[in-house]
C-alpha cells in the first residue's frame, strides 16, 4: 500500500512515476528526483501564481490548527497528570514560546555559525527536518526566518570574525596574495577572488579568502583589475608595501593589473603545468582525435536524458554501477582527463549503446588503447 501523501501540494499533482510527477492545471510533466516536493512548488510558483499564493494560504491555516491542537493537548496532559502539582497558567507559560530572550540569541548565533562552518545555504533554517528538529529540541524557540538571518545574525558574525582577521593580519611581517578571476555558470557572472597568506610568529601558515565578490567593472582590462585588487587592499587595511609577492595566472591582463599597482607578481605553477600539458596534447593528432571523438559523445549524453535512461539501464543489465557520462570543460583544470576516465569505465555499456541505437560514434580498439592510456 502507497504512503499517504499529507502535503497540500499534492492537490495540484498525480504521480506519474518513480521520480516524475504530472501538474493538474497545465497537465506536464515534471520531475521529482529525491521524492520532495519543493519542485512541484517551484513549478507552482513560477507557473500558477494564484494556485501557490492558495497553496500557501492553506497551509498555514493547517499549521495554525496544528499549534492550536498541540497546545490543547499539552493543557490537558498537564492538568491530568499532576493536577495538584502544576496549574494550567504554569502549563501555558511552559509552552509559550521565547521572544528574543538570552537562550533565543545564543540558539539563533549557534545556526548562524553552523550556516558560515558548513557553507550552508541560507533557505536551510526553513527546511522541514531542520524545523522538526529544532521544535523537537528546543519547543520553547521560535525559530527565525531566513531573512532574519541574512539580515541580522550573519552581519553580526561577519563583524566578529572581521575584527580577527585584521588582528591576524596586522600580525604578519609580509603578506602573500593568490587572486583569480572565473565564471560562475550558474548565475551568468564573473566573479574575482583573493585570498591572504601569511607565517604566524610561531611559524604556522595561514591562508584567508578575504573577498570572493562579483566583477561588475566591465570588461576584464588590466586598469579594471588593478582598481578592483587595490580597493580590497584599502578595504583591509593593507598598505602595499606590506605585500610580499601576487601569484597569478598568465594572462596578459591579469599581469598588467597587478603590474599597474607596482607590487611583485609571479605566475601561478599549477597553472603553468596544466597549459604544458595542454600544448603537449595538442601536438599529439591522434590523441586529439580520440579526445574530440569523445567530446561528442558526452555532448550526447550532456543534451539528452532520454539517452541517459537508456545508458543506465544498459549499465544495470551489465551488472555495472550508474555511473553517467562526465563532459570536458574548457576551464576546468583536468576535465580532459575525467571525461575519458569516465567513459572508459562505461567502455561495454557505451559499446552496447552505439551498436544498438547508431547515436554516438563507435571506438576503434585501438582508440580504445588510446584512451586507456
């Protein structure tokens, strides 16, 4: 027999499968991976405004009911248990709620520390298991909305750790700086890290990402990066003549910014070898051959969940595990070397794949010893 299904958001859908799920009202289908139902809400939300704000309406009437139903209840097990020994305004004063109390802030800063540790997102506080746990623990709390924490608590914690990470830095004799510029695929932006080294006086190394923040000056240019590196330096105090040395990678506008503020900068080793590496692949035809050969396969794969399900299932009559098909990225250092990898695990599932369905380009055996090796 099915579990029943208590949320209010199943009026607006019916299962279709294991991890799918069909919508009422547009009558699609949508995945459900994890067996949640936050996207079924996202899809409410984003699709079926009035349906949502509905949804929304209902359940907190159902919480509200609930509050009410559980206060009843522990009256009344209060007043039966030990009449004589508890009053039901003592009853009710043990099930009011703290309203920002000493025991509340220090639950609130523990959640907030525990979100910055664990690099949690912030929509966590407001997770069902995590709700459940603190009402279980802790009753008397009433637990915050994200927005409280964004808002308050995390600037508070910001400041604290600030004032400790000046004091360490004002410690060093000289400083060393990693900087680096990438793009989040996610979101679209371009984003500038830079990050503090130093050597305590009791010679421990120390390593602070002091900024990680979105690069909105325009263009990448060497002037743009140069006012971008010297306005976090400013920001922390840092006079230039404290910094030892920037490691970098070698690109020529990254070189000229750095350049530009008269500071001593190398470029990074690792980055080195990987463009090594990089040259020497590219002087080898036919291991570039093997290489763009496989691009494509997991291009197919990347573009189609279709030929995902059939891959897997080829994997399970195969007796193998669900491995899927891993796609190279241009800057993401040994991408090259997971992609092949990856489908020379998949090597009998794949071979089965393209002889039955003619989609993907089948390997030689010798491009199969080519990628093995």
């Amino acid at each position: 027999m099915s579990k029943a299904r208590v949320s209010e958001v199943w009026t607006y859908f019916t299962i279709y499968d294991a991890e799918n799920v069909n919508c009422k009202l547009c009558d699609k289908k949508y995945s459900r991976k994890g067996r949640t139902t936050s996207a079924m809400r996202n899809h409410l939300e984003t699709k079926h405004k009035n349906e949502y704000d509905e949804l929304k309406r209902r359940e907190h009437e159902k919480r509200g009911a609930a509050k009410i139903n559980s206060l009843a209840s522990s009256s009344r097990q209060c007043t039966k248990i030990d009449l004589k020994q508890i009053s039901l305004g003592d009853c009710i004063e043990k099930n009011k709620k703290w309203d920002n109390n000493t025991k509340s802030l220090e639950l609130d800063n523990l959640i907030g520390e525990m979100i910055a540790l664990e690099d949690l997102p912030f929509s966590f506080v407001e997770c069902l298991g995590f709700v459940r746990l603190i009402y279980q623990v802790c009753p008397s709390d009433n637990l915050k909305t994200r927005q409280y924490f964004t808002s308050f608590i995390c600037e508070k914690l910001y400041g604290k750790v600030k004032d400790k990470i000046l004091e360490l830095t004002k410690s060093f004799e000289k400083l060393a700086f990693t900087t680096d510029i990438w793009s989040d695929s996610c979101f679209g932006v371009s984003l500038i890290s830079f990050t503090c080294h130093g050597i305590t006086k009791s010679f421990e190394r120390k390593m602070i990402v002091l900024k990680s923040e979105v690069f909105n000056d325009g263009r990448h240019t060497g002037e743009n990066i140069a006012v971008k590196l010297e306005t976090m330096l400013s920001s922390w105090g840092i006079p230039k003549e404290k910094v030892l040395c920037i490691v970098r990678d070698g690109g020529t506008n990254m070189k000229k910014g750095i350049s530009l503020l008269n500071i001593e900068n190398i470029d990074c080793l690792s980055h080195q070898i990987q463009l090594v590496v990089k040259e020497g692949l590219k002087s080898q035809e036919s291991i570039i051959a093997v290489i763009n050969k496989c691009k494509k396969i997991a291009t197919h794969f990347h573009h189609s969940n279709v030929a995902q399900d059939e891959l897997a299932n080829l994997q399970k009559k195969l007796n193998q595990p669900k491995l899927k098909i891993i796609q190279e990225c241009v800057t993401r250092w040994n991408s090259n070397f997971y992609m092949l990898e990856r489908i020379l695990k998949n090597k009998d599932s794949l071979c089965l794949y393209a002889s039955t369905t003619n989609k993907i380009s089948q390997l030689s055996s010798d491009e199969w010893i080519v990628v093995e090796k």
